[in-house]
C-alpha cells in the first residue's frame, strides 16, 4: 500500500496510474464489444470459413494480422475471406477495434 501511497503523491505516479487505467478500460471495451461483432450461423465444427468486414479497405498489415489466424483467400472491398480458422479464435480477431463485424462464408 505505501507503493500506492507514494504513487498518489507525485505528478508522475499519478500519470502513470491514469495511464494504467486508460489502458485496462480500453481492453474492457474490446471485450465486451468482440462478441457482438460475431454474427450467428457458423457451422458446429472446430475450423470454419469467415468474411470479416473492416470500415476500411484492408492494406498490407491487416492481411499479415489474419494471416495468423487462417488462409486468407482474399478481398472484396472492405471484406477479406478467411478460411480454416479455429473457431475458438473468433473472438481474438472480433477484440481488433478496427474489425467491424465477422460472418460466416457460404
């Protein structure tokens, strides 16, 4: 407590827990959000097909960013096709603020 103390008693310790709070209000916000971004309808089956729709056109970085969740099969617009992804990983990719809504492929 005398470390929390300290920390409320200067300039610095005050910015670095405002810092501190900014931070982990903002990973609530991306937790919260991540599973309304999630349409229904994906198969019972542990790897499945999504279109993930951006409010932007996908660039270089974002590609690279699904890339490690399965095979980007490629864009239409603001939409990129991801294919063979585990289902469980879903949610990681709907936590990007910049990822606005996640459906299934037909």
């Amino acid at each position: 407590m005398s470390v929390l103390r300290a920390a409320l008693g200067n300039r610095r310790g005050l910015i670095l827990l405002a810092c501190i709070a900014a931070w982990l209000a903002w990973q609530a916000w991306l937790f919260a959000v991540a599973p309304a971004k999630i349409a229904a309808g994906f198969p019972d089956r542990q790897r499945v097909s999504a279109l993930i729709t951006l409010p932007f056109s996908p660039e270089r970085f974002h590609v690279l960013i699904f890339q490690r969740y399965g095979r980007v099969s490629g864009t239409d617009g603001n939409t990129v096709e991801l294919r063979n992804i585990d289902k469980d990983q879903l949610g990681a990719i709907a936590r990007y603020y910049w990822v606005q809504r996640i459906e299934p492929l037909q």
